[in-house]
C-alpha cells in the first residue's frame, strides 16, 4: 500500500503561536482543574467511600499513556494526534480506525460539555427553556473559536485563574469545617484511604474506570503539535505536567470533600453531589459559587474540545481518510480550519438536542480508551522495537499503559460498547468505499517539516523522494 507524497503548491499552514505555559493552559482547561467534581458523587458510591484512592490510581494508570502521547508527538509534530501515530507506526488503516474512534471521542466533548453548560445555566434562569440556551452556548464557543488559536489561549488563561481562586475559596472552607467538626483522631483522616470494614479491591477499581474521565482531554495537547512553539519539547512536557497537576489538584480536592461528607453517605442528588459538599462546608455562599464554577469550567473545557476536535478533522482530512476538499481546508486570513469549527458547532447543536449525557459519556470512552491503547502501541514500536538501543523503560511504559487501558476498556457497559462497535462499523465500511474495498492507498500522512512545508513520507517513517 503506497503512502507516499509529492510536494505540490504550499497552502496556508496553522501559525506556530503556543508556547508551553499556552500548552499547560489549554491542556488544564480541556480537562478542567475541577474535574473530578461533576463526577465525584458517582465515583464515590461505585468504590464505596474511597474516591480519593481511585483518583490516584487513574493517574498513575494515564501518566503511562501520557508519556506515550508526549514521545510520540515529538517524533511526529502532527494535528492528527494519534491517528497520524497508529498509522505511521504500525498500519495506514488501523491509524485510520484510531482517527474514527478518535472523532467520536472529540466531536462528542462539545456536545456534552454543551449539555452540561445548558443544565448549570437553568439552575439559576430555569424561566429559560433547554433549547435557548444550547442554542447560544454552541454559537457563542463557534464564535469564539473562529477567532483563531491565540484568541483561545488568552481566554484560557482568564478561565483557569477564576477556577484557582474558587478551589482556593472551597479548600479553605473544608479546613475550617473539619477543624470544627467532632472526629475521633487520626483515623478520621485515615479512613477515606483504608477501612477495614468497607474496603473491597472490585468497588475500587469500578470506582477507578469512572475516576478516569478526571484525565480524559490531556491528549488534546497533542493537537495543537503545529501550532506549539519547539513541538518536539514542549509537547511532552505539557503533556506529562498536566496529567500530573490534574491528579494532584483532583486527589485534594475529593480528600477535603471526603473528610466533608464521610464514608458513602448518600447524596441529595449523586450527579451533583460536590455542591451539596460544599454548601455543607460553607453555606448557601459557597453551594452558588461551586455552581457558577462548574459552569465556567464547563464552558472552558468545550471552547477548548471543539478547538481539538476540529484540528482531529483537519489532521484526517489533510491525509485523506476525509474528503480532503473540506476537512482538509485551511481559512486563510485566520489560518483555522473554519469548516471543522463550524462542523463541530452543528454536530453540539443537534446532539445536545437528542441525545442523553450518560449515553454520550459513555461513547466518549469507547473512543478514548481505544485511542490511548493504539498511541502505547505505536511508542512501543517506535521507541523500542525499531530502536537500535533498547531501553528498559521504552518497553515497559507503553505496555502498562496498553493494558491498563485495555482493561478499562473491557469494563465498560455492554451498551457503550455496542454503539461504539457500531460507529466503528460505519468507519469501516466508508473507508472501503473510499478505497473501493481496500484495493487502493488508505490514507496519506503528512508531517511538518522544519522549513514550515509539510514533508513526503512513507509508511516507514522515512521522508519520501523528492521529486
């Protein structure tokens, strides 16, 4: 299967804008530095009291995966991500399928984030019917989004600043409710860690398959690799620090909310169990702050998905696994790619619309995990078995990370993996018709050369011909 390239008239290329502190930002708010709190009700009654363990466990398991993303986004400085990664190191069509998990994944970030913005704004204007206000979420974060890549960073920077001061605001509250709330000791501060009468290895690592969507977003760095200033360092750094950070800041934050509402206890509302956390820790002041933030946060993590997202598209359709025509196409005065954004803002729309946010966490996580397992793979095979040194690490982090995955992958419902297999199928069966039954080149990948021209490759990973 040939996958090689000529070099034609040079189109508009992505502007190289990003530093790594931009990097961090974006990765931080794709994730949120809230995250684990729209999930904490859920993850703390699936293990049983112990949400902070899960937390960390989830982070070990993604820094594996992590590092992966960063190695190999400094080896290929490529918008596709891990779709560009799979196909380049171990198949044009399996990096093909990883490209297809890989926009379910990302198209449907938006439009849950869309949901969840929707919902948080009705608890303070419910007079304002669902639909009004998806309507104008979706076309604010278009908008927005159309503006272009440094517009982005600077309002991401706004955003993780207001949600600091709030954690800050909520972990002082948890100090001085704990201080004068009556405990028995040391084991009051003990016992969100281990209880010997409600541990159970099974409800933690159940609990641990939910803790995961804490991380989930990190590799949205990786998207922006033509877009980062030095993508072969900054990459993997950002990488690598904001999954560490997300996990730091997540595992204080559900600790100070265990020692808050102890043990298992059941919640008014277990979707929005953090906010009734905090409106214990600190009154009515701080339940409406926590809200507002969730709101915010909501609102930063679907401008930033949707940035993602439409970079996945433009990666897959500059390599041909999409009509070129369209997602390939670079705008020229903002050098975005505006028909993805837009794309992306329709797909938010009429989603948000139809579609429940439990069913489209759990799709996302179809998506997710079965691109973090191919992103392992593919640093295996680079850094490993290709390498003429083999270094003990460069086998056994991608390989933890494949099978962490894998397993967490194992363990989603039947009914996720079901639609999942059907989007997959329908994957399937248009790259067959775009390559009348496989009988012709997949996909084409693409690379940014150092000279801002994107070089001719093959499959190998070595630079084509010129011509």
């Amino acid at each position: 299967m040939s996958t090689s390239l000529t070099e034609t008239a040079s189109p508009p290329q992505l502007r190289r804008a990003l530093g790594l502190w931009d990097l961090i930002l974006y990765g931080l708010i794709v994730i949120q530095p809230t995250a684990p709190m729209p999930v904490y009700g859920v993850m703390s009654e699936r293990s049983h009291g112990y949400a902070v363990i899960t937390v960390l466990l989830a982070m070990m398991a993604m820094l594996f995966t992590a590092i992966s993303y960063g190695r190999m986004a400094s080896a290929y400085p490529s918008a596709g991500s891990a779709f560009t990664y799979v196909g380049r190191e171990i198949h044009p069509a399996l990096g093909y399928l990883t490209g297809w998990s890989m926009a379910m994944d990302y198209v449907l970030n938006p439009l849950i984030c869309t949901i969840l913005c929707s919902k948080f704004a009705m608890n303070f204007l419910p007079e304002i019917p669902y639909t009004v206000w998806v309507v104008a979420f979706v076309s604010l974060f278009t908008a927005l989004n159309m503006q272009g890549i440094q517009t982005s960073a600077r309002i991401n920077s706004t955003l993780v600043a207001i949600m600091g001061v709030v954690i800050l605001l909520f972990l002082g509250a948890a100090v001085r409710y704990v201080h004068a709330a009556p405990h028995d000791g040391i084991a009051f501060f003990t016992r969100p860690f281990f209880d010997p009468k409600t541990f159970s290895i099974r409800s933690i690592l159940g609990g641990t398959s939910l803790a995961v969507l804490t991380y989930i977003g990190f590799d949205g760095i990786s998207t922006l690799s033509e877009e980062a200033k030095n993508p072969r360092r900054n990459i993997l750094l950002a990488t690598v620090f904001v999954c560490l950070l997300t996990g730091v800041l997540a595992s204080i934050e559900v600790y100070a909310a265990q020692l808050i509402w102890p043990g298992a206890q059941s919640f008014p509302d277990v979707d929005t169990a953090f906010v009734f956390v905090a409106g214990r820790a600190g009154g009515r002041w701080l339940f409406s702050i926590i809200n507002v933030t969730l709101l915010v946060a909501t609102f930063g993590s679907a401008l930033g998905a949707q940035l993602g997202a439409a970079r996945l598209l433009y990666g897959m359709g500059r390599s041909s696994a999409l009509p070129r025509g369209f997602f390939g196409a670079i705008e020229p005065k903002k050098r975005i790619p505006r028909n993805n954004v837009l794309l992306v803002g329709a797909v938010a729309l009429i989603g948000a619309m139809v579609l429940s946010f439990e069913r489209g966490v759990e799709l996302l996580n179809f998506g997710a995990l079965l691109a973090f397992m191919g992103v392992n793979a593919s640093a295996l095979a680079r850094f490993y078995f290709r390498e003429t040194h083999k270094r003990w690490f460069s086998f056994v982090s991608p390989v933890l990370g494949f099978l962490i995955c894998m397993l967490l992958w194992l363990s989603l419902s039947w009914r996720a993996k079901v639609l999942g297999t059907a989007w997959m199928v329908i994957g399937l069966a248009y790259g067959a018709y775009n390559t009348r039954g496989f009988r012709r080149g997949l996909v084409n990948f693409e690379i940014p050369g150092a000279n801002g021209q994107d070089e001719a490759i093959v499959t190998d990973g070595t630079p084509a011909a010129q011509p």
